[in-house]
C-alpha cells in the first residue's frame, strides 16, 4: 500500500473519535469497506481483473504512483544499482496483467512507475544489506507485484505475505499468471504457527497503516522473529500526537535493537521514512 500520506491522515482524523480496540473494527486505515468491495469484484469478474490497476477505488490504495515519482525511483536506482536498469525488460512481466497506466521513460521505454517502485525496494535492500536469507515475508502484499520481483532479483526459497483474506485471493489470482522460481503461501495473521520465524520481513506502506493494537500483534509475532527487514512507513507515526492510533516511530525502534531510520528517496509524503534492522551487521 503505497505512501498515500494526506489521504490516509484524512481517515485516521474521520476515526479519532472512535474506538477500535477490536480488531475487528479496522484491520489497516485502507480497510474502509470500498477496498474490500472492489477486491471481490476483481475476484468474481475477469472484465474487471484484466483492468483492476486502472480501477479509481484501487488506485486510491495502490497503482497511484505518479510519472514523477517514477522518475525519482529511476534516478536513485540508477545511482544504487544500474544493473537493475540495464535488465529492466526483465521486469515488465509485471505490467502484463491489470492494464496499468504506463510511462514512457528515456533509455527503458514504457514500464508503470509502480513496478517501477518495486525495483526501487529491491535496489535498497541491496544498498543496505550484506546478507538477506532465503525466508522472506510481507506485511500487506497489494497483489503480489512486490513479490514477484523480488522472485528475481534474490535467491528466496520461501515468501509468506500477510493480508486480508479477500486481498489474499487476489494476489493468488494475480500471481498464478506468472512462474516463480520461490515457494510463496498467503495467510492472516490469525493463521500464523507461532514457533514461525523470518530471514527478512518487508512492507510497503502498510504496516504503518495498522492500529497500534494491530501493530504491536504483527512486532510480536512476526516482526521480532526476524533477523532483518525493511519497512517503507507512511507518516502516521511519524508524529508524536499520533501516537494515540500508531506506534511512533521510536517506540517501533524499541521492539527492534539494531535498526535505524533512513530518509525516504524519493519521499511521497511529507514525513514519510524507512525503518530497516539487521540482527548482522548492514552494509551502510
């Protein structure tokens, strides 16, 4: 779930007075009923699956990322790691299905700035880490595009992504179109083995839109149990008077020794930041 910054800040505002000490009242601030609803029908409806990344409610959560923004994702991997660029027909596959809106980009051709977004990740992980293991997880996996490309790029033997059992459904959906070279599953958090642990955990936006309450299930049974991770955060949390709704982002440091915070590039929302750990030792 990408960096939606004032829209998600407009939600928790619409919500302060209310409480939602159950988990059920909302699983993450994206969870407002419409994208649920918009999910299903992707599910039950191919018309609307073939073009699902073109869709106006889904694009208020995920597939928003502006030609600009792609444009800094081009520039910072480019600096990172130009190899990536210089296979970028490699990663197209992901463009192939939902009918993105694409861009034509100097010196690669068309690509959506979302997959865009996705090497950008990959490009940070081998910025700034030695080793990354081959059991991975995600929290919050939009359709799978994350994974997938990460499927490429890293020699992962297994890949656990968290989310909604309706949102579950359409990843699978989506990924099953495609070969992967790694074993993935889908689940809920409910649905966890407890004695599970990670070599790396990642999330794109949507762990910094869960309630505190939710948060701090997902550090103790998922987060703590991994050696390493990186987490791109939304800015809720960044401020203290937030804190009432989402862990600040030092409290988040508490659960996890060695990790640091790292500058957004480009950054999508005012306050927008990266958390990342490594129980090892990171390369920068």
């Amino acid at each position: 779930m990408f960096g939606i910054g004032r829209k998600i800040k407009k939600v928790i505002n619409r919500f302060k007075s209310r409480s939602y000490n159950s988990i059920g009242f909302l699983r993450s601030w994206s969870d407002n009923g419409t994208y649920v609803k918009t999910v299903r029908e992707f599910l039950i409806n191919e018309k609307k699956f073939n073009k699902f990344k073109r869709n106006r409610y889904y694009r208020e959560i995920l597939e928003h990322v502006t030609r600009t923004q792609g444009e800094g994702y081009l520039k910072v991997i480019n600096s990172d790691n130009r190899n990536l660029i210089n296979n970028i027909n490699e990663y197209k596959f992901n463009d192939l299905i939902g009918s993105p809106i694409k861009y034509k980009y100097p010196k690669i051709g068309e690509i959506s700035p979302t997959t865009l977004r996705y090497l950008k990740v990959a490009s940070d992980i081998k910025k700034y880490f030695k080793n990354v293991g081959y059991n991975f997880a995600e929290i919050g996996g939009g359709y799978g595009g994350q994974y997938l490309i990460l499927d490429k790029i890293f020699d992962i033997t297994s890949y656990t992504i968290f989310d909604l059992n309706d949102v579950n459904k359409l990843i699978e959906k989506y990924v099953e179109h495609f070969l992967t070279n790694s074993f993935y599953r889908t689940t809920t958090i409910n649905q966890l083995d407890n004695t599970q642990s990670f070599d790396f955990i990642i999330s794109n936006y949507a762990f910094s839109e869960l309630p505190k309450k939710l948060q701090i299930v997902y550090l103790n049974k998922v987060i703590k149990k991994s050696k390493r991770g990186y987490m791109t955060m939304n800015s809720t949390g960044s401020i203290k008077s937030d804190s009432n709704y989402n862990l600040h982002k030092e409290d988040i440091k508490l659960y996890l020794p060695n990790s640091k915070i790292i500058n957004e590039e480009p950054r999508t929302a005012e306050n927008n930041y990266i958390i990342i750990w490594d129980k090892d030792n990171f390369n920068a």
